[in-house]
C-alpha cells in the first residue's frame, strides 16, 4: 500500500500502483488540506461572481447563473462533455489517469469535499474504471473530455471496466457497496480542469521507455558477443571524452553487464600486439554502425526519457486545475494552470527517440538476417534446409513495417494546435493526444524487439555459442528459449511472438539487473 497526498508522489511509487496494482492510503495531512480548501471556498464564494461556480463555463462565462442552479450546473457539464469516441482506453491508462488527479486533488487547491478523493481512491483500489475514450482533449482546459468521462463514472453514469468486462456504474456501486459522488460546490469542474490524462499515460510512457532502453542495450551487448566483436565501442577511455551523460551510462552497463563474456575481443590482442602482414584483412577491423555505435545512438534516448521523467514528475504533483482555490492566501486565481504543453512536448520528443529506438533494433536484426553482413550465419538464420525452409524471413516483414509505421507516428502533436471553443482555446497543447501516440509507439516498438531477440537467440544456437555468453546474456538466452525454442522446420510464429512481446512489457528488467545498473562502471 502507497502513501499518497503526504508527500511527492515519484514516477516509482507511481508504478508500483498502476502497473503493479499497489493499493493507495490517503494521508490524514492531505485530508486535512482538502477539508480546507472546501470551508475556504464554501465560505469566500457567497455574493461573489466567480467562474465555473456560479458562471458558466468557457466563452459562456459571461452567462451568470441563480444560485438554484449551481448543481445543477456542475452536472451538465459532466454530462455535456462525456462525448469521448474511438476506442476504449486501456484499464491501466484509465488507472494511471485516476491516480494523476487524485494525486493533484490531494494538494488542496480545487476547493472539492473530501468525498471526492475518498470516492476515487476507492474506485482505485477496487480495480474499478469509469470508461474513458481514447478521442476527446485538446490538451487545454486540460484532458476535458477523457476526465468528463471519469467524473460521469464518479457520480453514477456511464460505464465501467471492472472485473475483466464491461458493466454499468449502477452494477459498480452496488457490488462494491458505494455511494455515487454528490456535487458539493464545483466538483465537476475540478475533476475536469487538469491534465491528469495526459501524466498519467505519460507516467507509463517513461518507465515503459526507460525499460525499452535497457532492452536495446543488452540485446545490444548480445549481438556484440555473438559477432566476437571488439568491446572498445563501449570503453571508458572512449566514451567519457564525448560528455554526454546517457552515453556514458550506456557505455558502462555494456561494460558491466559483459565482463564475463567469453566472446567479446580486446583489440590490443589481436590487432595491437602482433604484425598483420595481410593486405586484405578477413577480421572485420570495425562493426556496422548499429554494433558499434549502439552508446552513441541510445544515450540521447536515455537522456530523454530521464528528462521525461522530470517533468511528469513535476506535472504528476502540480496544481493544474482552473480557478485555483488558495486558501492559504485567502484568494482565487485565474489562470491556465491545465494547459498541457510541457507534457505534449516531452511526449513528442519521447515517441520519436522511442523510433529511433525502433530502428537501431531493425537495423540489427537486417543484420543478423542478411548472410552478406555478417558474414557468420546462413540467410534469414535458417536453420532448416535452404530454399525449401524459411527460417526467420516472414519474421521481418512486421518489423520493418512497424517501425515504419512508427516513423509515421512520430510527427508532432505539440505544433498541432487547432483553436476551437468558440476561439476561446485558440492555442492548445493536444497533450492527451501525443501521450496516447507516444504509448502506441512505444508498444509498436516492443514488438520489433521481440522479433529481434527471436533472430539473435536462433542465431545463438546455431552457433553454438549459449556457454559463452556473458551472465546478462544467458539470462536473456534462458528466459526467451522458454518462449520460442530452437527450429528448423517452419511454423506459424505469430503467437509465440506475442509472447515474447508480453514477456518484454511485463519484466521489469531494471529490478533483474539493479545492482548492476547503480554500479560505477
């Protein structure tokens, strides 16, 4: 069980919670804050003009409304803007979302009662979501639309995702036994105003592409092992002249994690420290770029998604909501604390190093696949009989179209403003919009890895060379063996590619090789 709401809440204990269903507690301290900035405004709102509580909403601000109306209000606009289409989004998207808000609630500046986040922690915890469509936000005014469809399942209406089906929100609250949320003041307008959906499926992007990362290099130092290749691309002494920090800890866990390996070459061995005569030298004096390069081209994108990771963080426990209620300062103030931009533009910048991430792996398995290049293994890594069997050939096809795909995906969102509203939102951030593209690339890119590491352990076996690995290596080997066993004979692979896939979105690598990873190199 996580604490949230007592202090910041940190991308760690934020994936402990949607990713590996922790459950969460609120603390007494956040309670509190909440119960006041729910007396402060009960009481600074009377006889006072102020928006979205006794106005309406967005250009109609100018329309005042009677106090009898008040909740009535707050309800239409749930219910007005539950307009969401395209697809569902996933039961963990919809988790991360509820957490994000109820994380920024918990700061005490939306003027909500304490029900609301007492509601939304116990939906949480009950593994209960509102049903959110993927197409709605523009990212200003925050994710309207998605949080619309959150706040129309936390008073009762619409759908939810729970126990593995579709049910009604009726259904919901009876089987667990709660009460749907009564407005109070503008609940509504507080549970819509924020870019909860946009950090939430953020939040998931970053550890899903730090996982990514870690995936890219060790495949990497495998491919490196399997080519013998030599192990100065990721020396110290080279890549700490270069002062790029993702770099350097590229280049180190490489070291690290192979230096046990039986394959990888010292060039001063081989090269240094003995005559060549030859005028045409067999031993490959340098690899491809996509073996030799691998610090250069996956530090940037380790870079980035750490600086991702910042400023979800930051998002994940900022005050985003419009009007902010301070009851500290005995104020309200207007502004436009839901604007997404800075999680619109880490999330393009995310998805497009995640692409690149994509095409160093389809560069690398070209390589495993073409005999021409690597000089060590038949076509396609065909283990079967040539001509007559395959081998991996039809493998490639969906990798090289997914990461083209990927490319495709990886146009902005962040310069895709389109006014609308009334020119009301005349500049907009489509946050909601490049997370949830960012997270499609992300699992677009999972797929071509698992292609890839079905190449590399084929071409492993036939070798010969599973005793020689590193200790990461083997590992790597042993895990994906149980999935996707040596073959000669052609098969229908597609399942066992899904499982494969799987198998890299659920391990948390980082856990399996912690020690190695906080090392010093």
């Amino acid at each position: 069980m996580v604490s949230v709401g007592k202090k910041k809440l940190d991308i760690n204990e934020f994936g402990k919670i949607v990713l590996q269903n922790d459950s969460v507690t609120l603390s007494s301290q956040a309670l509190s804050e909440v119960r006041r900035s729910y007396d402060f405004l009960k009481v600074f709102s009377k006889g006072k003009l102020i928006y979205g509580i006794n106005t309406g909403f967005g250009p109609m601000a100018q329309y005042r409304i009677d106090d009898a109306d008040r909740s009535q209000l707050q309800y239409n606009l749930v219910r007005s803007h539950s307009s969401g289409m395209g697809r569902l989004m996933s039961p963990v998207h919809t988790r991360a979302l509820m957490l994000a808000r109820l994380n920024t609630m918990l700061l005490g500046y939306s003027g909500i009662h304490q029900d609301t986040v007492k509601l939304l922690a116990a939906l949480i915890n009950n593994e209960a979501y509102p049903c959110v469509y993927a197409h709605g936000g523009v990212g200003a005014s925050g994710d309207l639309v998605q949080l619309a469809h959150l706040a129309l399942g936390m008073i009762g209406e619409g759908s939810f995702y729970y126990k593995g089906k579709i049910t009604t929100a009726k259904n919901v609250y009876q089987h667990l036994k709660l009460e749907p949320l009564q407005i109070h003041i503008r609940e509504g307008l507080s549970i819509l105003n924020g870019t909860s959906a946009m950090t939430g499926i953020g939040g998931i992007n970053v550890i899903m592409g730090h996982r990514l990362v870690l995936w890219s290099m060790l495949l990497s130092l495998v491919i490196n092992e399997m080519m013998e290749a030599f192990n100065d691309s990721f020396s110290a002494e080279l890549n700490n002249v270069k002062l790029h920090e993702g770099q350097m800890k590229i280049a180190g866990w490489m070291r690290t994690l192979g230096a046990d390996s039986k394959l990888l070459r010292k060039r001063d061995e081989h090269l240094y420290d003995k005559t060549i005569t030859e005028d045409i030298i067999d031993d490959k004096v340098q690899e491809y770029y996509s073996l030799r390069c691998v610090p250069q081209v996956l530090g940037p994108v380790l870079d980035t998604v750490l600086q991702a990771r910042q400023v979800i963080e930051n998002e994940l426990n900022s005050v985003n909501d419009n009007p902010v209620v301070d009851y500290k300062n005995k104020n309200i103030f207007h502004g436009g604390n839901f604007h997404g931009d800075y999680v619109s533009l880490e999330m393009d910048k995310l998805k497009l190093v995640v692409t690149k991430l994509s095409m160093l792996a389809e560069r690398q398995l070209n390589f495993l696949l073409n005999s021409h290049l690597n000089k060590k293994l038949p076509p396609f890594i065909n283990a079967g009989k040539l001509g007559l069997n395959f081998g991996l050939q039809g493998m490639q096809y969906p990798a090289t179209s997914t990461v083209a795909e990927n490319q495709a995906l990886s146009t902005s969102l962040y310069i895709h403003s389109i006014p609308n509203n009334n020119d009301n939102q005349d500049i907009v951030s489509m946050g909601c919009n490049a997370a949830m593209m960012c997270s499609q690339v992300i699992e677009n890119t999972h797929e071509v890895l698992a292609i890839e590491l079905v190449a590399l352990m084929q071409a492993i076996d036939i070798l010969g060379i599973s005793g020689k690995l590193s200790f990461a290596g083997k590992w790597l080997y042993g895990h994906t063996r149980k999935l996707v066993p040596f073959f000669k004979e052609d098969f229908a692979p597609s399942q066992k590619l899904q499982s494969v896939k799987a198998w890299l979105m659920e391990t948390d690598i980082t856990g399996h090789f912690q020690k190695e990873l906080n090392s010093d190199n």
